[in-house]
C-alpha cells in the first residue's frame, strides 16, 4: 500500500499550491477536496453554502474523506475545515500521513483578506480580520489534534513542498 499524503491547515497557507508541488515532485496524482466537490456539485463552494447551507457543505467533505481514504498513493489538498472533525481526521489518518500547514494570522490576512470566495469569512458584525482571528482560536484544538505540522509562514511554495516531500520521503516506509 503506498500511503496516501494529506495536507490540511486553515483557508490561505497554500494547500493546493504547496500539494501541486508535492506531487508533481513525487510524480504522484493530485486532488483537491474543494475542487473535486465543486465539480460533482456543478457550482462553487459559496454557492453551495448560500444554497444549502454549511451542514450540506460537511456532510459532502466527510463523504469524500471517507472515499479518499479509500485510495492510494494521492497527494490530497482538504479544506481548511475538513479535518476539524476529528472522525475525518481519523479516517484520513488511516490512509496516509497528514500534516497540518500553519501561518501567522497576519500573513493569512494579507493573503485572504480580500477574497470573495470563502463563505466561511463572510463578513459579520465584527469585520473580517475578527472573524479570521476567531475561526483560527476557535479551530486550533482541533488543528492541534494533528501530529505533523510546518510553519508555512515564511516559506515560499516550493519550500514547503521541498520540506513535506522530504518528511514524507522519511516516514513512507514505517507508516
Ligand atoms: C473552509 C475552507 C475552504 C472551503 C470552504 C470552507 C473552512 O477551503 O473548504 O470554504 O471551513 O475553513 P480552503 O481552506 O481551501 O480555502
């Protein structure tokens, strides 16, 4: 069984780019988890959660954790909310090894601040940058449920993926 390479984190630190990488590196195959549900849903993640609502948008994250954990040898991006629960965590951890992309809140703000696309920072009475501030607080128990994790916050993509391509190169063999 070649084990599956899981990177999750919070919204910005470059899961998608960072996996690209990973598995172009390790002539691997690539799946983004919001990608794959955006393209089986036929519209975007904020649609689905203006049309149907964050429990809809779970349910259908948990699915395909379940699926994926069910393959092979995959470099797979979640989002950043994926892994919060701990039962997809687990089954994720089952198929491979999963690390966690960490970044100060300053720098996830300069690079998320202004996006459009991310219901889950959709603007409440207390602005964005409190309610980046409060998601992170809020999810950091559960991002430190994680075993492995790389502070992205001064890396470049390419150092991020050079680092992950050579601790998974480590631990493939006793997973
Ligand atoms: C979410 C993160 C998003 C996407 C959805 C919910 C979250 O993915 O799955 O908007 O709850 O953190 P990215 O981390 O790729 O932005």
């Amino acid at each position: 069984m070649t084990p599956n390479i899981i990177l999750t984190g919070f919204m910005g630190t470059g899961k998608s780019t960072v996996g690209r990488l990973v598995a172009a590196e390790l002539g691997r195959e690539f799946t983004d988890m919001d990608t794959l549900i955006e393209q089986r849903e036929g519209r975007p993640i904020a649609r689905i959660f203006a049309e149907n609502g964050e429990p809809y948008f779970r349910q259908l994250e948990a699915g395909l954790c379940r699926e994926l954990a069910g393959r092979e040898g995959l470099v797979i991006a979640t989002g950043g909310g994926a892994l919060v629960t701990e039962a997809n965590l687990r089954v994720m951890e089952s198929s491979g090894l999963v690390i966690c992309l960490d970044c100060d809140p300053a720098t996830l703000w300069q690079r998320i601040g202004q996006s459009e696309d991310r219901p889950m920072l959709a603007e409440l009475d207390e602005g964005r940058f409190t309610r980046l501030a409060a998601l992170l607080e809020q999810r950091a128990p559960a991002y430190g449920r994680i075993k492995h994790h790389l502070d992205v916050t001064h890396l470049s993509p390419e150092e991020a993926a050079k680092r992950i391509c050579e601790w998974a190169n480590e631990r493939m063999a006793n997973f």
